[in-house]
C-alpha cells in the first residue's frame, strides 16, 4: 500500500531533506508540499493524503493551527508535527489538537520513517526525546504531582490494558500490539477504546504521555 503524504515547512531545505529521507521507502509517496499553514490546509482537504507532516513555526497559519483544521476537515489525515527543541511548550499545547505523533527535525532519519508507517497504520507516535524534552520543560512539583496522576489513572487498567498502553506508548500500531501480544487486531482495537475511556484522555498521543508518566515505557538514551 502506498502511504500518500503531504509535507509542508517554509523552509525550503528542510523540506528536501525530509523528502529526500523519506524517497528511500518505496511505498511513501511524498504527493505535495506546502510553504505555510494555508497551503497545507488546502492541500490537504484537496488532496486527502494518509498523512501531514507539519512543522509546527510557520508563517501566517501555524502548525497547531493547520493541526487542528486538517483533524477537523480531513479526519482520513493523520498528523504529525515536526518540531525542534526550541518550541516545547508549543509542543503541549498541541497534544490536544489531533496530532498523531511528535518528533524531531534533527532527529535520526530512522524515526521519520517509523512515525509515518504508524501514523498511516492508525497509531501514535511519540519520539522519546520529545517525550523527555516536554515532561522535564513541564517539571517540577507539577511533574511530580503528573506522576503521580499517572500512577493513579493507570490503576483503573486491566493488567492486559496496562500491557496494551506501554505498547502503544512505544509508537506501536495496532497490527504490531496485536502481533506482540498474540492476539486479533480487533481485540486491540477494543483494548484501545477502553484506555482511552478509562484514562479520560482524546487521543492516543495523549494515552502515551500517560504512559510515559506511568513509567511504563521504558526511555531509550
């Protein structure tokens, strides 16, 4: 299956670069590009790929703007925001706009390729160094006092629930948890519903930092 993508940042450059990692892959097809926030949009309600790569600074419609319009008009649309350590706190605020997954411009090309095979697979993903990089931005006692909300949420899970969570934290589709755990995918699929229920939270993205905060994932250097 082809893995139809849209890709937009102003800067020219770095739009090549990400283009250039992802033409590696047979199967994504980079089928348009945007400048700003605008462009993606239209591009995307035109176009309707599997999934927006969006830098999260754009002149005129920003990122999290563009996020929130694509999630809203495009549901078939994953998302997923390219950001730089610079702009954390931009970072929280978008996890509640719809993004599927997080991670860095300068990060290990590797991940670029992972995160849009989950995000057209229907599952989050969430770069470790973003994760760190947010959660300590955010620290403090109010870190602690997350934690400990987290340790509290998670204590309403299943232990099979608990298990599907610390996957899908780990950037896990639901064909690769299924697989992982030995069961139909349609249990995941469930399994999923019901954390998202149980944690109170809207998106997967949002279950994963629960995970994160948990420690149930375990952070890689």
């Amino acid at each position: 299956m082809t893995i139809r993508t849209l890709l937009a940042d102003d800067e020219a450059v770095v739009r090549a670069g990400v283009r250039a990692i992802l033409a590696v892959v047979p199967e994504i097809e980079v089928v348009a590009e945007a400048g700003d926030g605008r462009q993606a949009i239209d591009l995307a309600q035109r176009l309707r790929p599997d999934v927006a790569l969006l830098d999260i600074q754009m002149p005129g419609v920003d990122g999290l703007t563009a996020t929130t319009e694509i999630v809203r008009t495009v549901p078939g649309t994953s998302v997923l925001v390219l950001t730089t350590f610079g702009n954390d706190l931009r970072i929280a605020r978008a996890f509640g706009g719809g993004a599927c997954g997080f991670l860095l411009k300068a990060g290990d090309p590797r991940e670029l390729i992972t995160a849009v095979h989950a995000a057209a697979d229907g599952a989050a993903y969430l770069s470790p160094a973003v994760a760190r990089r947010v959660l300590t931005k955010l620290g403090g006692a109010g870190r602690m006092a997350r934690i400990a909300a987290a340790h509290d949420r998670i204590a309403a899970l299943t232990g099979r629930e608990r298990e599907v969570l610390a996957l899908l934290g780990a950037g896990m589709s639901n064909g690769e948890i299924a697989r992982r755990l030995h069961v139909v995918e349609g249990t995941v699929k469930t399994h999923v519903s019901t954390i998202l229920t149980r944690l109170g939270v809207r998106n997967r993205v949002q279950a994963a930092l629960v995970a994160y905060e948990a420690g149930l994932v375990e952070e890689t250097p």
